[in-house]
C-alpha cells in the first residue's frame, strides 16, 4: 500500500470538504425546492381536475338558471314597495266579475309587518261554477304581484245545478324599503 503524501491528504480534504459544501448549500436546498414543486404540482393538478368538473358541469348549472329566470321572472318586480293593496283588491274583484262569478267577498285581514317584507292576508268567497273558477285562478297567474294562495275550500251548493261556493286565504307582500 501506498503512503498518502500530505499534498494528497490535503486534496482529499478539500475535495470532501467541496463535496459536503455542495450537499449542504445545493443539494439539500434542492431537493426540498423539489418537494415543494411537487407538492404543488400536485395541488394544481387536482385544483385543474375540479376545474374541469366544474367546467362540464357549468352549460347545465347555467340552463338551470336560466330556467329558473324564467320561471320567477323579475321577482323583485312582483312585491312591490308600499302596500298598494287597494289596487291589488280592485283588479281582483274585476277579474273575479269578468269569469262571471258571483256573491263576491274580497278583504284584507291584519297585515304582518317584518324588517324588509310584509305580508297582507287577503280572503276571498264567491260562487260559480268549476270552470269559471279555475278560469279565476289561471287569470291570477298573469297578476303582476307574487300571490301566496294559503288555502282553498270548494263546497258544493247542493242545488245539483254544477254551483260551487270557493272560500280562499292568499298572502300578497310589499317591501317597506
């Protein structure tokens, strides 16, 4: 075996010394920005993979709100500002003559107050026949206001000649502001 000259020794040194100096300031720095990127890439793959989800998913979300649009119409145009009832009651009444329904009853119960909406109970009694009756509802259905129909009662009149007394609790909304 041969001697290792102190030239020789001292090179092995500075070569180790070169060696650990390169694994502490470069490899390890490295190596942990490695992880990170990869740790990152995968984040931004999944993120990607929701994205494309989302993006098969959107055409449909958008029919449906665009179904519902049209379904609502312009919502906040139908509960108008203040109460404006009275005007609501008339056209009520009027379309209730126009289906030549008789015996009319329209009133407004105790209104109920809360911080943006109130709501007016309405109860409506006429008479007529089944169809003219339906004829009213569907009419009601083209009423600018949104009209919240709580309950319906038909009693027949017992005269055999097709006669129904309707009995009905609706709510009609207003905005205080």
């Amino acid at each position: 075996m041969q001697k290792i000259e102190g030239k020789q020794f001292v090179m092995s040194i500075a070569v180790g010394a070169l060696a650990i100096t390169f694994m502490f300031l470069q490899y390890l720095p490295l190596d942990e920005k490695t992880k990170n990127l990869r740790a990152a890439n995968a984040k931004l793959l999944t993120q990607n993979t929701a994205a494309s989800v989302r993006q098969e998913v959107l055409p449909q979300r958008c029919e449906e709100v665009e179904k519902t649009k049209k379904e609502v119409g312009d919502f906040d145009a139908k509960i108008p500002v203040g109460r404006s009832h009275g005007l609501f009651l008339q056209n009520l009444t009027s379309v209730m003559q126009k289906q030549g329904l008789s015996e009319l009853s329209v009133g407004p119960g105790t209104e109920i107050e809360a911080s943006d909406l109130s709501q007016i109970p309405v109860s409506i009694r006429c008479k007529g026949k089944l169809v003219q009756i339906f004829k009213f509802f569907k009419a009601m259905e083209g009423f600018e206001r949104i009209i919240q129909i709580e309950e319906v009662e038909l009693t027949a009149d017992g005269k055999f000649d097709g006669g129904i007394t309707m009995q009905a609790k609706m709510n009609i909304f207003y905005r205080t502001n």
